[in-house]
C-alpha cells in the first residue's frame, strides 16, 4: 500500500504541475484585457498601463507563472481583479454549495444505476430488463441543463413542489436544504445513473455465469445471499470505473446546472470569473477542481483492491 500511494504521490506532483502550466496558460489566452475592463470604457492609455503595472499583466510570461505558482504552494491563489477579495474565500464561500450538490447527485446517481442495473439484469426477465436498458439509454442522451429546465418547469413552477432556485445547507436546515437540491441533484445524478446501470448490467451477466456462482448455487445458498457476498462484489469492478469518472466529471457539470437553478457554487463563480475576466478567481477554482480529479483517481484504485483483493496496486 505504501509504495502504492508513494507511486501515486510521484505521478501526481508533475500532473499537477503541468495542469497548473495549462490553467495559467489558458485563462491569460482569455479574450479581452482585464486592465481595460477595471479601467472602465473612458480610461486614459496612462491609467491602464498603470493597472496592468500594478497586477503585474505587463511581466513576462514565465515570470508571472513562476510568481503565481510560489504563491499558491503558500497557500495565496491571490486577489480578485474587480473586488480585491482573496480567491481562498471567494472559494471556499462557493465550495460548500457545489459539494453539496455534487454529493447528492452521486447518491442519486448511486440509487438509480443500482436498481436499473440489478433490474436489467435478471435473467428471464427481458421485459424488465429492456425497460431498464430504454430508461438508462433515454438518460444518458438529455442533456443534464435541459433536464434541469424541464424538472423545474415542471415540478417548481407548475406543480410548486419545490423551490425552482436558491442554495440552503442541509446542516443548516435538512428539509430546505434537500427540497432545493433534489431537482438540480436528479439533473445532475440521471444521466450518470444511467451509465453506471449499464455497466453493472453488463458485468453482473457476465458474472452470474462464472463457475464460481455455480459452486454457490450447489451449495445451497439463495440467491440474496450468493449475490450480495459473491456477485456483486465481483461485478462491481467496472461500475467503479464509471463512478470514478463520473465523480470527476459531475463537479465539472454543475456549471450549467448551477446557472440554471440559481446556486452560488463554483459553477456559478467560473461563470461569473469567466465573464468578467477576473482571471485569479478563475485560475483558483479550476486548479482546485484538477485536484479534485486527481485525488478521485487515487480512490477509484484503491476501492478496486477493497473490493477484489486479488488486484494488486
């Protein structure tokens, strides 16, 4: 395990060094000056060389990257253009909001990818089995925005059983906090619900037919039993991949999805970083998110030696 995480740990520097050359990169190929945008549309030619002066746009390349990056192993991802805010705050200000929302998204995701997964696998079952399959195939194709629309349209605006925009936490308030995630959560939670049932389907048939499931049958073991302690932890070894990936990528999603219902979370902050070119608050959250990706692999590999000890890491 040790020399397990010390590999990880080797692979994982230089990864993030070079996400963090292709943030800074990127951001400043951003169209548009942020000099000029904190200046205002009247500013003298003097007064905008003196802002780029002072936040430094006006140094050379590697020298404004080698700056930034010493700056943010220190802990300082540096100040906002517009509202002199350090990012650390504007940050952790909209963390809870999108942890929350991607946290439930996953156990959505987790639910529905389990039930239609175990469903569309039964054997001698093909009409539930190809229910489940058109469900999970229909959820994979609609985009989780226009879901989102459509859930609030429907279930906020006509049948007013949710609240169609607005952030609580659920420590705060469970019942306000979960009312006004469960509609942004299922946009978010469906599609890759969908995915992760189709994966377990696949890998549970192909499970069910291996010798060992027979050994179980002739033994008489039931078949609750047989599934919960032999097949499913088996089959479970390709849906994690999925889950993994999709852990990763659903924090990448909740821009759209926050936009539309109104959470201040980091989706709604690069939006918002994006369209005001307030390039620290954008190169901030995005490092953060590759982080978060980064350490989603390192889980999904050591979930994979929990589940089947004969993997080796």
């Amino acid at each position: 395990m040790l020399r397990f995480l010390a590999g990880r740990l080797s692979v994982f520097v230089p990864t993030l060094v070079l996400a963090s050359i292709l943030v800074f990169g990127l951001t400043y190929m951003v169209p548009g000056d942020p000099a000029v945008l904190i200046a205002g549309d009247y500013a003298s030619p003097e007064r905008i060389t003196q802002i780029r002066a002072d936040l430094g746009l006006d140094e050379p390349f590697l020298e404004r990257f080698w700056s930034w990056l010493t700056a943010v192993v220190h802990g300082d991802f540096g100040t906002s253009l517009f509202t002199g805010e350090p990012v650390k705050e504007a940050v952790m200000r909209a963390l809870p909001a999108t942890l929350q929302l991607v946290a439930l998204s996953l156990i959505v995701a987790l639910i529905f990818g389990g039930l239609f997964g175990l469903l569309s696998s039964l054997p001698r079952r093909e009409g539930v089995r190809g229910f489940a399959d058109t469900l999970s195939s229909i959820a994979v194709a609609v985009p989780n925005f226009w879901l989102g629309m459509l859930l609030m349209s429907v279930f906020a605006l006509k049948l007013g059983w949710f609240p169609a925009t607005g952030y609580t936490s659920v420590w705060a308030d469970p019942v306000r906090g979960l009312q006004q995630s469960l509609l942004p959560a299922l946009a978010l939670g469906l599609a890759g619900g969908a995915e992760i049932a189709k994966q377990l389907s696949a890998s549970t048939r192909s499970v069910l037919r291996e010798d060992f499931v027979r050994t179980g049958r002739s033994k008489g073991m039931g078949p609750v039993a047989l599934t919960v302690r032999d097949v499913l932890p088996t089959a479970s070894i390709p849906p994690i991949t999925t889950f993994g990936v999709l852990a990763a990528r659903t924090v990448g999603a909740t821009v759209a999805v926050e936009v539309v219902f109104g959470i201040p979370g980091l989706g709604s902050l690069i939006v918002k970083s994006a369209t005001e070119r307030d390039i620290p608050i954008l190169q901030g959250v995005v490092l953060i998110l590759a982080v978060v990706v980064l350490l989603t692999n390192v889980a999904v590999d050591l979930a994979y030696r929990a589940l089947d000890p004969r993997i080796r890491l």
